[in-house]
C-alpha cells in the first residue's frame, strides 16, 4: 500500500501546484504558522481540533481563484455567491479534519525524508531536471501558499491517501459475486413489442374556443409577456486599431535580438528501441534474458531494424524497426531517457534498460543540436508580436479615453465623434439574452438589467467582451411585463390541452390493451387490431442497438416471465407514444460451457473491487462524520 502511495505522489502534488484542484482544504493548522488572530471563536471544532478563520479565509479565496481560473478570460468574480463557496469549503475543510484524525489514529504516519523526497522530485519545482529553491518558492507564491503551510498540506494529504488506498487496495470481490455479475452482463432476452403512436389520437381530439378560455382563466398569471430592453452600445475593437500602425526595421532587428538573448540550444537524439515487455506470460526474468539474448546478437552483428520487427512488444515502432525519430529531453521515461543522451555515438546499442514497460535495448542515431532561427525565417512572426504590443498598447490608452468620455457625458454621441466609433442599436431582448454575441454576453446582460441603467438612464461602464473588445451600453428602451390577451396564447394552450388529453387517452388506450393480454389474448391479434405490425426479436442485450434506450431499459427491468407465458408492460416513448412489451423469455449464459477470457475476468475483477473499495471508503467517510462531534460557530 505505501509502495502505491509513493509511486503516485507526484501526481498528488501535480494536481495541488497546476490545476489548483484540492488546494480548498490545504491550510489546516495554518494558524500556528501565520500570526493574524482575531481572538473571536474558532469557525468550526471537530472532536475539539479547532478550523481558524485564518485558514478558513485563506481556503476561500483559494477556492474563488480555483473557480475564476476556470471560468477563463471572461471570469466575472461577481458572479461567484462568497456565502455558498465559505460554506461549501468549510464542510470540506470539515471531512478533511475528520479524515486526518482518522488516519492518525490508525497509526498511519510519514517521516519528514519522504516529504523532502516528495518536494525535491516533484517537476514543478525542478530547473533543468534539479530541484531549485527560488523555483519552489515562486511557485507555491503562485497559488498562495508558503513553503511550511505546503508541506503541512502535503503531509496532510498523504495521511488521507493511506488510509483511502488501504481501503481501495484492499477491496475484493468472490467468484460468486463476479460469476453473477458476468451472468447479467451477458444474460440477454426474447421480446415482442409493437407501437401505439400518438398522432392518430391527437387527430381525434377537439379543442373548443370554451376550453381554452378555461385554461386561460385558471392559469392566467402563467401568461405574461417577457421583461426586455434594447440598447444602444459603442463597441471599441483592438483589431481595428491595428490598421495604420506601422513596424520598422530597427524595432524587428530588436525584437529578433531579444528572441536570440533567451534561446537556449536543444540536443535532439534520433532512437530507435527493442522493447521486451513484461506480463503475466513473461516475467521479469524471462523478459531480461530474452532482451541479454539480442543484445548479444546485435553485437555480433544482426541488424537491429529486423530485429525490432520480429521481436519488439511496441505496436507503435516494432513495424517501422523500432524507429522513435528525434527527440529532446522531457520526452521519454527516466531510466530510458538517461540510457539514450548516455550513449556516445551513432549506432551505439545499450544494454538492456528496465522502465516500467519492461526491457528496451535502445539504439542510438544521429545527434542534432537545434539553432537559433534566422532572422528572414522570424520576419513575418516578429512583425505580429511587435503589432500585437503596439496593439494592445493603444486598445489600452483607448478603452480608458471610452471610460473617462461616457462616465462624464450624457449620451453616447459624443464619445461615438470623440473615439470615431459607431453607435449601434440592438432588437429588444430578455433576460436570457439576445441573438447576438454583445446581447447573450453575460456582463452586457446584467448591466442592461441593472436598475442604474433602466433608472437613471446613464451609460454603463466599459463591459469587456474578452481580451481584444470592450462595449460601453446605454438602455434605449424598458419594456416592462404584461398581461398576454386569450388571444396571444390561444395557440399555446391549444397545444398543451392536446398534448394533455392525447397522453390520457393514450394511457387509457394503453392500460386496456395490458388488461387483454393479462387475460391472454395473443400480442400479434392485438397489434393487428390496432393497425400496427409486431416486431419480434430474440437475443437482446444489455448493448443492443436495435431498440430505443427508454425500451430497452424497461426490458431488462421487466420480471422473468412465467413457464409458457409472457411478461407484459407499457412504455412511453420520447416521441409521445407508447409501446406494449412482450418478455418471452431470459436466457442465461452458462459461463462452464462459454469461459470468459482471462484477460476480460482480470479487468472485471479489478473494475469490481475498485468500485468496491471506493464505495466502502465513503461508507467510512459517512460514518466517521456522523461519529464526530462537529461544532460550528
């Protein structure tokens, strides 16, 4: 279990430091670290450890960062509800005390040298494949974390991964269980149906002016019209400034030496591997003395292309002779990559090499060292990084002349002559949005509904759109609620009175043809009765693509049916109609005559006794939190 732990705590620390995807329960016990104290009650206590505000306030704006990182560009911190995230981050911060307790009480632990282990491997906090302090600490200054409160995050969270891979890896499932599952798996069934279709039933019904006035006066507050407004909006685009901006030649030559004062030449190595792989039908042993065996021939002179093509387990090279092309550092797995930049010259075959995939015998090819790009070759791209700079330079100094124009004028026509911008008018539009890309923004939206903008009628401040545009808006129009007229509906509720009666009778139609085949009446004479054909299929699966999803669900819900008889049901279907099932028959597979393969028996039996374990560590989970004495303040 700690072996598994170790091998995929990179990936624990990949997810804290990147992705910023755990980091909302990382600062526990940070107030012995950190000297803000309020002296006011502790947010939280469970079985008397104590949740700081400190920690609770540092967890949330982690957790705000977290959302508007994934939100993108157009991330509107407004839109994020504080009371709901502090809530939601202290029930977490919550179940993470109870779980490090829990933890410890097993006597579940980790020294001080694996956390260093732990830090000085991670990648993230590596230069040139060696950790860096100043790399360390600027990034954990990124995500708002200090060296000491990281560590303790990390320690933390190891102790919770022990306990939960203790569960998952220790999970199982019996022969019993997995031959049963396997049994419904594959068991498949013999079925008849055919169906009642809904539009001959809709034909027949009458919809009288008198019963849509009815349906008018019960739900009359249903028939409002939608609050709108429209809008007229100065719309300022970077891509328009960029026209007369001219580049020179001394600003490329400059812009092309700074590109050459960060270079750094790459060596790339051209490979080609012989993999040996390692699996249930050749250990390690076996695969070592097969990869000795070829290296031996290869320094007798065999020719390693052949070689790779009669014996290499890589799908992906062993056709082409094991080719890999070239490549820099970064791009392989350590051992192997360690074993390829180690060769000395061209031709060069190393002596088997151990991965996790199994042996490699890794031949080495030619060495190139990149260089620097020419300055013709950089011409066309070091124009539109000098464009973009001037670019955006003046979008800047523009969009805050927008900002300063409209706050102070009482209309838009004057910033439209000052900036030589058009004012535009949209249709009218709801809350929802408009059609268009400035009228479905939802920035644009919540200013447009603002009670400053319908009210006072003043312009709105500069909305950005995204990176390169920016709208100011000024309400032109409110159009406020009212009461749709008989009239104006009619049409709606005629379609809704239709879809009403048509499922009643349907049901009704449905529930009388049920009655009859209980009593039974063949399903073929009733089918025919009703004008329609019955399909009849046997074999169904679980995975057959024959039937609708909603039919063929109900099927493998349908009780086995009886000897000699049928099991029977109605289905609605997603067009509206209903379809009568007859279950003829279950057939079940009989796993001694049909064995399953080994390979699919491992895979369902690991696929079980994950699922296993995880459910039995949430069930943990749940008991520990209801076992605990949880205050909060």
């Amino acid at each position: 279990m700690l072996q598994s732990i170790r091998d995929n705590s990179q990936s624990i620390v990949a997810k804290v430091i990147v992705g910023l995807i755990v980091v909302t329960f990382a600062l526990f016990g940070v107030e012995s670290l950190v000297s803000l104290t309020t002296g006011s009650k502790a947010p939280a206590t469970v079985n008397g450890e104590d949740i700081g505000e400190q920690a609770l306030f540092r967890a949330v704006e982690l957790q705000r960062r977290q959302l508007l990182a994934q939100m993108g560009e157009n991330a509107d911190p407004a839109a994020l509800d504080d009371n709901l995230i502090r809530a939601r981050v202290l029930d977490r911060l919550i179940e993470d005390t109870v779980l490090v307790q829990s933890a410890s009480e097993q006597g579940m632990a980790i020294s001080p040298q694996m956390l260093d282990q732990m830090i000085v491997g991670t990648t993230d906090f590596q230069v040139d494949g060696t950790f860096n302090r100043d790399q360390f600490e600027a990034v954990l200054r990124n995500v708002g974390l200090t060296p000491l409160t990281y560590r303790d995050y990390l320690r933390r969270e190891t102790l919770i991964e022990q306990e939960k891979a203790g569960y998952q890896l220790s999970a199982f499932v019996t022969d019993g269980e997995l031959k049963n599952l396997l049994s419904l798996d594959r068991q498949t069934r013999d079925m008849a149906w055919f169906e009642l279709p809904v539009a001959p039933i809709r034909a027949q019904i009458e919809i009288t002016e008198d019963d849509i006035a009815a349906r008018y006066e019960a739900q009359r507050d249903l028939y409002q019209t939608e609050e709108k407004v429209s809008i007229r909006y100065l719309l300022l685009d970077k891509a328009d400034l960029l026209g007369d901006i001219e580049v020179t030649d001394a600003e490329l030559q400059g812009q092309y030496q700074q590109v050459l004062a960060t270079f750094n030449s790459q060596e790339e190595r051209e490979a080609a591997h012989i993999l040996i792989e390692v699996s249930d039908e050749q250990d390690d042993a076996a695969a070592e003395a097969k990869a000795q065996a070829l290296k031996k021939q290869l320094d007798e002179g065999a020719d390693f292309a052949t070689l790779a093509r009669e014996n290499s387990d890589d799908p992906g090279s062993s056709a082409s002779g094991g080719d890999l092309g070239l490549n820099a550092r970064g791009m392989f797995v350590g051992p192997f990559e360690d074993a390829l930049f180690a060769l000395q010259s061209e031709g060069e075959v190393s002596a088997p090499v151990r991965t996790e995939f199994g042996y490699h015998l890794i031949k080495l090819g030619k060495i190139v060292q990149t260089e620097a790009p020419t300055f013709d070759e950089m011409k066309s791209e070091l124009r539109e990084q000098i464009l973009s700079q001037k670019g955006e330079s003046r979008y800047v100094e523009q969009l805050e002349r927008l900002a300063d124009i409209t706050f102070s004028s009482g209309n838009l026509e004057e910033p439209a002559e000052e900036l030589q911008l058009d004012i535009q008018t949209s249709e009218p539009f709801g809350r929802a949005g408009g059609a268009d890309e400035v009228t479905s923004n939802p920035r644009v939206l919540a200013a447009a509904f603002s009670a400053e903008l319908i009210n006072d009628g003043v312009n709105s401040a500069p909305i950005e759109l995204d990176a390169g545009r920016s709208v100011v808006i000024r309400v032109q129009e409110h159009l406020r609620p009212r009461q749709q007229t008989q009239e104006e509906v009619a049409d709606v509720i005629r379609e809704a009175l239709l879809d009403e009666k048509a499922a009643a009778r349907i049901d009704a139609l449905a529930g009388e043809i049920m009655e009859q085949l209980k009593q039974g009446a063949d399903i073929a004479e009733v089918a025919a009765a009703q004008g329609q054909s019955l399909t009849e299929l046997d074999g169904v699966s679980r995975a057959s693509q024959e039937l609708t999803p909603e039919l063929r669900a109900e099927l493998f819900r349908m009780p086995q049916p009886q000897a000699g008889a049928a099991s029977y049901a109605a289905v609605e279907l997603n067009t509206g109609a209903r379809a009568i099932v007859a279950l003829k028959s279950v057939n079940t597979p009989n796993l001694d005559d049909d064995p399953v393969p080994a390979d699919e028996l491992k895979a369902m039996r690991g696929y079980l006794a994950g699922r296993q374990g995880q459910q039995d560590y949430q069930d943990l989970v749940r008991a520990l939190k209801g076992a605990a004495e949880i205050e909060k303040n």
